[in-house]
C-alpha cells in the first residue's frame, strides 16, 4: 500500500513538473579557506551537488562526513569526497588549493610553490571540467589567476578570481562602523592587487548618492580629518593580523565566494571587485587584477570604467606593475 502510494505520488506530481537541471560544483583544496567555502554554500543553499577534492583523502573524508551530518538542519545539498575525475561536469570550480600563507609572509612570497602546483592541477581541471567557469581563490591570487587564465586555454570570461571582492568587504565594515550605518548601505571598492598595492577609490565612496567627503560627512556625522589613512591600513593589514593571532582568515572569503558562485549560477549581473584580465583598460595591458565587474553565468562579462582620480590611476598602474614584475619572474 505505501509503494503504491509514493508510485502514485510519482507518477501524478511530479512527472508534470519541469525538471530542472541540478547546480553542480567543486571546491578543491578541503583546507581552511575551501572548507568555509563549502560550508557557506551549503548552508546558503547555492548548490545541488558539491565535491570536495583534496590530496590529504582521510582528512577529506572526515570533513566530508561532518558537513554531511548537518544536512538535515539546511536546504537539501548533495555532498561528496572524490577526485576530479568523479565531478560529472561541473558548472563552476573552485580552487582553493596551495601553499599555507605563514605569519610575515606576503602574498607574492607564496607564488612560486603555487605556481608549481597549478602546473599540474590546472590541466587536470580542463580535462575533467571542461564547461566550468573557474574562480581562483589561492593566492596570491591575482597571479594565480594569471596562471589559471595561461595554463587552461579557456576564454577569459571564464576564469577569474576572487580579487578584492574580500578587501571591499573589510573596507565596507570599517566604514559603517565609523559612520553608524549599515555596510550594505555604503557603495565603496577597493581595487587593484589584492594585496599590498592594492587602492581604495575614495573618490566613489558614497552613501545613497552622497559622497562620502563632499556631501555625508559635511552633515557633522564624523570628522573626516585622520581616519581614512587609518582605514585603509586596517583594511591593506587585516589579513597579516588575523594569520598573525589565529592563523588564517577563512570565515570571510567563505562568505566572499559564496556570493561569487550565486552571482554566477544564478545569473545575477551582480558588480564585484573579482580579478579578471586587463587588457587596455587603464592603459593597463595583461595582467589580472581587480575593478568593479559584471558577474553572471557567463562568468565576467563587462568590466566597469570608473573614473579614477590622478591620484587613485597612479596608485593602480603601481598595483599592476607589481604584478607584472612577478608574472615576469614566473616560467609558464
């Protein structure tokens, strides 16, 4: 009787539904940094199917189960432990693979070992994601995402980084702290490397329409005299802190990537700070490094033209020389 009665249910309900098909993606890397990534969009309810890859298979495994274990308190997700080879066409990678960044370390100081494992990760994920849009969260990961780009052969559109997308969110937060305001109601950006070079454009802060300088803070609501160079260095030094006390920054970026992987499965056309190639814009030529962009399932279609300060143009064409010194020292 109960067979019958979930065959009837079958054949009746949902045999006339449209199927949709399922969102699939693969995170690789199960450290800190792809393990927040997972779970964020697991409880976020981004994905049907999620694999997880990583070289170290038992402790794989065992983050595997634990995340399983929660299903039952979040939107149904499908979670697995595997390699490559078990991703069944992925609609978007997510590599997080390489190198620890040690306390003191640059960003940059890590490209040489990761460099060296993307030579043979990357290939693979050609082979076995060949429809995937990859989004680069190693680091440093402007010039990890110029490797990524060289290495796959794959239009530009479809291989981009996470950029400053966490930068701008630390420049955010610290921003509608001084000012009492909510950061979703605070349209600033922080562009350029992510890293030391990296710019805030100033110039574009505003809050509903209001400059920042010209218009809000005329009101009386915070002397604008010290406090932006005080800013900054706490958005540019965050991540030294938190590896300093804690180890590595993971909760963020989780979040960050999260929010990348909607805008691209869900089509949104949503403006973030990713790293995508440059190639003239801001007499900037082949390098990848981050300015406001368009984010939909294509992958990064439009790339936004802010109209920079002689100041703020200076600063980021010193942002890609730095990257271009280092993307001059690599043997791809």
């Amino acid at each position: 009787m109960l067979e019958q009665f979930f065959t009837t249910i079958s054949e009746t309900n949902y045999a006339s539904l449209e199927k949709r098909p399922p969102l699939k993606g693969v995170v690789i890397g199960a450290g800190q940094v792809g393990m927040a990534c997972a779970y964020s969009m697991v409880i976020q309810n981004t994905l049907n199917d999620l694999l997880i890859v990583d070289k170290n298979q038992e402790k794989l495994k065992g983050e595997v189960m634990d995340l399983n274990h929660g299903l039952p308190f979040v939107e149904p997700t499908g979670v697995r432990a595997g390699t490559l080879k078990d991703s069944n066409d992925p609609d978007i990678v997510v590599i997080t693979a390489g190198s620890k960044q040690k306390p003191g370390e640059s960003r940059l100081d890590l490209v040489h070992r990761n460099v060296k494992i993307f030579k043979d990760l990357i290939p693979e994920v050609v082979e076995h994601c060949p429809n995937a849009i990859l989004l680069v969260v190693t680091n440093p990961v402007d010039i990890m995402t110029y490797v990524t780009l060289k290495l796959s052969g794959l239009p530009k559109n479809r291989v981009f980084g996470s950029g400053t997308v966490l930068d701008t969110a630390r420049f955010l937060s610290l921003l509608a702290d001084k000012i009492k305001l909510d950061p979703r109601s605070i349209h600033a950006y922080i562009i350029g490397e992510h890293g030391d070079s990296e710019v805030p454009v100033w110039s574009k802060v505003n809050i509903s329409g209001m400059h920042l300088f010209e218009e809000y803070l005329e009101d009386g609501n915070v002397s604008n005299s010290d406090y932006p160079k005080h800013i900054f260095e706490q958005v540019k030094n965050a991540a030294y802190e938190i590896i300093q006390r804690k180890g590595a920054t993971c909760y963020a970026i989780g979040l960050g990537v999260t929010q990348i992987v909607q805008a691209v499965l869900r089509d949104q056309n949503q403006v973030l700070t990713v790293s995508t190639l440059l190639d003239g814009r801001y007499d900037i030529h082949d390098v990848c490094l981050s300015s406001p962009a368009v984010v939909n399932r294509q992958g990064v279609t439009r790339i936004l033209n802010l109209e920079l300060t002689p100041d703020e143009k200076k600063q980021l064409n010193h942002s890609a020389q730095v990257l271009h010194q280092t993307i001059e020292s690599l043997d791809l």
